[in-house]
C-alpha cells in the first residue's frame, strides 16, 4: 500500500523536500515503525546515506539517548 500526503506550509518555513522526507522517516525509523531499509526507501536514499544523515535529524543509530548512555558508562565505572 502507498499513501501521498500534500502538505502546505507557509513560505517562512525553509525546508527541501529532502528535509521533510528525511525528518518524516527518522522519527518513523526512531519510533520503530520503519526499518533503516524502508525509511531510506522513503526518502530515496542508501540504507547506509541515511544511517549516516540521521545525526543531523536528531536520531541516533544506536537505539538509546546519550543520557542512557552515560548512565551505563557510570554503572561500568563502579
């Protein structure tokens, strides 16, 4: 099954179409909802493109925050 979505936003809002898609499959791809393969499919990028991209978004590839993980480095350290 394939969905089109239009969305108007105002001029002010500066983004490419790349930033929308790319945004849109992060936090589906951080939610769980997408795999790395589909939420690159969406955007029309390499699995291993948008592994690479997903810093920028906010997301990390590793499944956890960085608070969780200096909380684990901490427990490691007692």
């Amino acid at each position: 099954m394939t969905a089109t979505l239009e969305i108007n936003l105002p001029d002010s809002v500066r983004l490419t179409d790349f930033d929308i898609k790319m945004t849109l499959a992060a936090k589906l791809y951080e939610d769980g909802i997408l795999s790395g393969g589909q939420a690159a499919e969406l955007v029309g990028i390499s699995k291993r493109s948008f592994l690479e991209q997903l810093g920028k978004y906010g997301v990390s590839i590793f499944g956890y925050t960085a608070e969780e993980l200096r909380d684990d480095l901490a427990r490691l350290q007692k």
